[in-house]
C-alpha cells in the first residue's frame, strides 16, 4: 500500500540505466514510491537505448503510482570513448555528468543505483547540507585509496547513493573537471565513478550514515559489520554474484525484494524467476525428507536459543533499570574520572548503565585515565562510542580538546547528541558513523577503541607505524572473536609506543575489587550483579602511549572508585 503524501515539493531521484537493467532499476523506483511521504519526481538517464516503448512502459507504471518521471538521452559529447579503455560501460560515468545533462532548474538530486531498494523516507538527505562539495555519500573501506595515490588520511566512497547539489557543481565546473580526468588517463580508472569521485573530492564531502547504503559489507563474509540500524532507509544489492536475482544464497531482505519485483512482473515487465537451490539425487525421496526433517529440528532449536537469548537481554535490561532506580536514581556518574557526567535518559548502549552512574564501569581502566589526564590532548576520538560515556566523559575532562565520536548504530549516535547536549559540550563533539583508517592516520591525540572484534580490520595495518607513531591509544581487544588479535597487536605497536596490557576483572571479583557503600548491605554475589558488566568472555586492553611526548597540562582531582 502506497504511503499518504502531503502536498509539497517533490523529491527529485535519478537513475542513469541501459535496456537491460530497466526492470530492476523499476523495481527500485517503486521501492521509492512505496516509501516515501512526499511526491517523488524521477528523473530517467540514458543513452539513447531506451526506446519510446519503453519510455511509455515505464511512464505508465510510475505514473499509475502517483510520479512523475522524465528521460533525458545523454548527448553526442559525452566522451564515449572511455568504453575503449574498460570493460564497464559507459552509462557509469553518467552521473559524473548529471549537472549537464538535467535541466538547469533542477538543483538537489538524490541518484540511486538500480538495485537499490528503499525503505524508509529520505528526506533528510533532502535537508543535508552539502558544503562546498555539493555531494553526500557513504564512505567504504577500501585499498583504492593508495592505488590512486590519495593521501592517505582520505576516505572512499560508495557511488551507489549520491546526493548531490547540482548548482554547486554547475557553479565549480566539477563535471567538466572530472571528464577531463577520465580521458587523461583512462586505464587508471578500476572502479570508473567511484574512483573519480575520490579523486575529485579528496579533500572531503559529507559523509552519509551507512543506514542509507548498506551493502554486502553488513551480510557477506567473516568480517561483516553489523547492521547500522534494524530499520535501514536503503539496502544496495552490492557484490558479485550476490544480488537477489543472481542467487538463492539468502539475503536479510531478499524477500522484501521479490515482493516489489512482482508488482514490476505484474506491470508487463520481464524479471528474473527467483534463483532455487539445485537438487541433487540425495534431495530427493526418503533421505530428503529426513535431511528436512532434520534441518527443521536444527531450526526450531537456534529459534529457542534465540528467543532464550531475547529474553534473558530483556531480563538482564530491566534489571539493569531496577539496580539504577535503586542506587543511582540520580542518573549523574559518581566517582571515577569522568564524575559529574549526567545522562539524560537510563539508556546504555551494549553495556550496563548501573556500574557506570555508579563510577565502577571499566575501573581497571581509571588509574590510566589519572595519569592521561596529565597530557594537553588537541584531539580525543572514542571509536565505538555507544551511548557516550567516554566521549563525553573526555570532553568534560579535556575542555580543550576536540572530541570525535564514531558510533556504527544509529540509536546510539542520537543518544551520544543527546548526552552532549545535556552536558553543554555540543560544540565540541562531533558524531561520525563508520571509522576508517585514514580517520585516525596522523592523528596526535587519544583514540579510544571498542568495536567488538572490528579492531582487527580498523587498526591492523601496513602502515600502522607511521599512520599512529603519534597517538596514544586505549584498545579493547576481544579474543573470542579474533583469536591472537592482542598478541598482534601489541607486537605492532611495541616499536612506536609503551605497551601496557590490562586484564579484566571477571563478574564475580568485582566487588573485591570495589568496595562501594551504596552496596555495603548487600552479599558479594548481589554487589556482583549491581556493578558486573556481563562481558562475554575474558577481556583484555592495550593502553599504547605514544613514544612521541604529548605537552604536560594542569588538572583536576577525581575522586577514584
């Protein structure tokens, strides 16, 4: 069912297709409709291989949904002999070109690639401000960056969803500058839009959220990153071989795919049969209806598991509010080094919220801090910033500094503003989504890390001892999801910091450990439930000072746990 529009302007969306991917980029355009709130105006690019019983085709499907659609065949000075030098096609690097080819009454345009599905409104990327560089788009870890030379602080893209200003581009001719790259030198282009793209805005664009292109990086591989949010605004079928048409192999949102994709069949137009598993002899007859038996039994128990797991996080939450309401009602940090900090709602984001209003959270950690609260930091990153107990904690610390906090999830980034608000240190916290290397390369500063095995992939580097010689860091290592990670890492930072290696305190110690008098009444097994933070394993912690000296500052005393 369509969504109620209000009467307003309409969202402008760009598609650059050929022939052969017109039913797909249909089905993306309908996901469009089907989301969004207000009117939506698509804008169709081609190159001249859509004929005007297509054009009509598709006019009537979209205009039957409410739309509007225009198409704009690409002109004659296109530079089409980049096709000469790669194997992609030319349609590529159309949206390099978008400001020449639209009307120049058209200004703000979201472009998607065709097998994008959306799911929510977008129409914050609508509002974005798109600074000087007229272009908004979700960056990616990738080796492209030293292939083409960039610094190496830089960031990659992913082209699959743009928003651009196009008066911005008109205004600084940046079509014509990145065409004139093309045919400079075309063989360097790997990955044709995207590449340009990087070298063309390597001195920075505004970064999107990864909720609004969440690629195979978040479904594929043993390194998959964790979904940004439950309720991704667009989901890009990225990935050789990985789309939803191309195989049976399951993909969270395979079916919300198929069920637009009829929608598109039923309007006349032709669409893959969905991808089945082959069956081989043994798939069938008595040993298949076993082997389905089985997996059905299989099935039903990781359902129950779940569920015990669903329910013990609900039970272990509301417990968690039970022991705030009882011992820290007040919702301020106690003790500890970043005493004071007051959170604005009982919310903890993949932690306990009572040992940290209580000043016991990470104790082990708090003589560091002492002693770190000695240097004049200029920049302090917390990557893996959950809801903001570090980040805002150092900005309380360090009023100095300039403090950036990276968070994956998008609850928890709203909640690390609504933290920095509450604290009136706003204006100097910035909030970033996903941390890439070059983020943190020739950083001179403190960087706090805590990404649940991801430090592997984010620090684990080539180029670690010249990109953090002068940073100091805090890492929290977690073996249980990359077994030897601290030993590598450690050996990778002995030769340009002072390596300490902290061990966790189990659950069960803590209160041996910590003796607070709110919890003076109580057994050590209950004090061990109000202050433990349930880790799921052994846990360890690099602390890295750099062997470059940070300047000594004046501080404050904190009152320790």
């Amino acid at each position: 069912m369509d969504c109620q529009r209000t009467p307003s302007e309409s969202l402008r969306f760009v598609y650059t297709i050929n022939r052969d991917y017109i039913p797909f980029a249909l089905v993306s355009i309908q996901s469009v409709i089907n989301s969004q709130t207000r009117p939506s105006a698509f804008h169709i690019v081609h190159d001249g291989d859509l004929n005007d019983i297509d054009q009509a085709k598709m006019r009537r499907l979209i205009d039957a949904k409410g739309a509007t659609v225009d198409f704009h065949r690409v002109g004659d000075d296109f530079p089409r002999q980049f096709g000469e030098h790669s194997s992609w096609d030319v349609s590529v690097l159309f949206r390099l070109a978008l400001p020449q080819i639209l009307p120049v009454d058209i200004d703000r345009v979201l472009y998607l690639d065709g097998d994008t599905l959306v799911r929510r409104p977008l129409d914050e990327l609508f509002q974005l401000d798109l600074g000087q560089s007229g272009l908004a788009a979700v960056p990616e870890a990738h080796p492209a960056v030293q292939r083409l030379g960039l610094p190496l602080d830089s960031a990659y893209l992913n082209s699959g969803v743009l928003a651009i200003d196009l008066s911005t581009w008109r205004s600084n001719r940046t079509s014509q500058t990145m065409l004139d790259r093309v045919m400079q030198d075309p063989d360097r282009w790997v990955y044709p839009d995207q590449d340009i793209l990087a070298v063309q805005f390597a001195d920075g664009w505004t970064r999107l959220a990864p909720e609004y292109n969440v690629t195979h990086r978040f479904f594929a591989g043993p390194s998959s990153l964790p979904l940004p949010t439950s309720d991704p605004h667009i989901v890009h079928f990225t990935g050789q071989g990985l789309k939803p048409w191309q195989t049976s192999r399951p993909h969270p949102y395979a079916d919300e795919f198929w069920a637009v994709a009829e929608v598109v069949r039923d309007a006349g137009f032709e669409l893959p049969d969905r991808p089945q598993k082959k069956r081989r002899w043994y798939q069938r007859g008595p040993i298949a209806a076993y082997g389905i038996h089985r997996r059905g039994v299989r099935q039903q128990r990781r359902q129950r598991a779940e569920a015990e797991r669903h329910s013990r996080r609900a039970m272990l939450q509301a417990r968690d509010r039970e022991m705030v309401l009882q011992f820290a009602s007040e919702m301020t940090v106690r003790r500890g080094p970043f005493a004071g900090l007051c959170y604005p709602e009982a919310y903890s984001h993949g932690s306990t919220l009572a040992p940290k209003l209580l000043g016991t959270y990470e104790a082990e950690l708090q003589p560091i801090f002492e002693r770190l609260l000695g240097k004049d930091y200029p920049v302090i990153v917390d990557v893996g910033g959950a809801e903001g107990y570090y980040a805002i904690g150092c900005a309380l610390r360090w009023p100095d500094a300039r403090v950036v906090a990276y968070e994956l999830q998008r609850e928890a980034r709203a909640a690390i503003a609504e933290m920095a608000a509450a604290n009136g240190v706003a204006d100097r916290v910035a909030i970033q989504a996903e941390c890439m290397f070059g983020d943190l390369y020739g950083k001179r500063g403190l960087v706090i890390c805590d990404i649940e095995g991801g430090e592997a992939d984010l620090l684990v580097n080539d180029l670690a001892a010249e990109a953090f010689a002068d940073c100091d860091f805090i890492i929290e290592t977690h073996e249980m999801f990359r077994a030897g990670i601290c030993e590598r890492l450690y050996d990778q930072f002995a030769s340009t910091h002072h390596v300490t290696v902290i061990d966790a305190v189990l659950d069960e110690q803590r209160p041996q450990h910590w003796s607070l008098p709110e919890l003076a009444n109580l057994s050590e097994p209950r004090q061990a439930q109000v202050i433990g933070e349930r880790r799921g394993g052994p846990m360890q912690w690099l602390v890295c000072e750099s062997r470059n000296d940070f300047p000594q500052r004046q501080t404050t005393t904190a009152r320790a746990a």
